[in-house]
C-alpha cells in the first residue's frame, strides 16, 4: 500500500519538476508554475495526513513518516 501512495506522490513531485523546467525553457510563467505547485503539494499533504489519520498510534505514524521522508529525499536534486 505505501508503494502505491509514494508512487502517486512521486508523480506530483515529478510534475513539480517538470513545471520548473517548462517555466526556465519559458514555456510556462512563473506564476502558472507557483500555483501548479501549491495544488501539487496540498494534494501531496493530503494524502500523506490522510494516511496519518488512520493510522493514530504512534508505533505505526512513526515508520510511516520515515519512509515518506527517506523517499521524498530523491527529489532533491538539480536537473
């Protein structure tokens, strides 16, 4: 199940990048991309609390928030 949740989070985060890319070729304006990526990361956020809500103890949250922060770390790179 947390494959299936990062993989759609990895897609936003690959649309994100995305933008900033169209946005540099001068495809897109900056603003467009601003708000791309605020819908982008709500939704990102969303799914991430929502799985939180279920899931209320603390022995289940922790690894859970673990594991979306040592996958979301790749994204953290210059293309």
């Amino acid at each position: 199940m947390l494959e299936r949740i990062q993989d759609d989070v990895d897609r936003a985060y690959l649309v994100m990048i995305q933008n900033n890319i169209y946005e540099e070729m001068g495809t897109l304006s900056s603003q467009t991309t601003r708000e791309r990526k605020k819908i982008l990361v709500s939704y990102a956020d969303k799914i991430l609390n929502a799985l939180l809500a279920k899931y209320t103890q603390k022995h289940i949250r922790v690894p859970i928030q673990k594991y979306f922060q040592s996958n979301g770390a790749k994204f953290e790179f210059k293309i």
